[in-house]
C-alpha cells in the first residue's frame, strides 16, 4: 500500500486486480466484478467507492468489506 500511495502521490494511476480487502477499503474507486469466477462471473456487479460497494447487497465483495469497514469506525 505504500508503493501505491508514493505512485499517487506523484500524480500516477494506478489499477489493480485485487481480492485484498485491506488493499479494496483503501481504493478510492472500485469495479466489482461478479458475482462469482469464470462462466459465473463477467459483469459489473457495482461500482464506486469502498462505502457505496459495501452497501450494495448482490455484492459478495461489498459483504466482507461491509464488515472491514465497520471495524474501521
């Protein structure tokens, strides 16, 4: 995360692919994909930041950041 945040820091972008939620909570945009891998999955589930992902209840993703969130405050 602090690679990430001396990339931003000088102005860069920076995209991940990631199932880290340590690494999702601190992105300030997130494209959930889903709802699940492979044949399953392929479409954007929801979009937007950590708080609007994790209130968007047909997002697997946005449960567990739910959670990671909560313990946050």
């Amino acid at each position: 995360l602090g690679v990430f945040q001396t990339l931003l820091d000088q102005g860069a972008t920076v995209v991940v692919i990631e199932h880290d939620l340590d690494v999702i909570r601190s992105a300030d945009y997130i494209i959930d994909m889903g709802p699940w891998g492979g044949t399953e999955g392929g479409r954007v589930v929801v979009e937007g930041t950590p708080e609007a992902v994790a209130a968007n209840p047909e997002s697997i993703t946005g449960r567990y950041l739910k959670q990671v969130l909560a313990e946050d405050r």
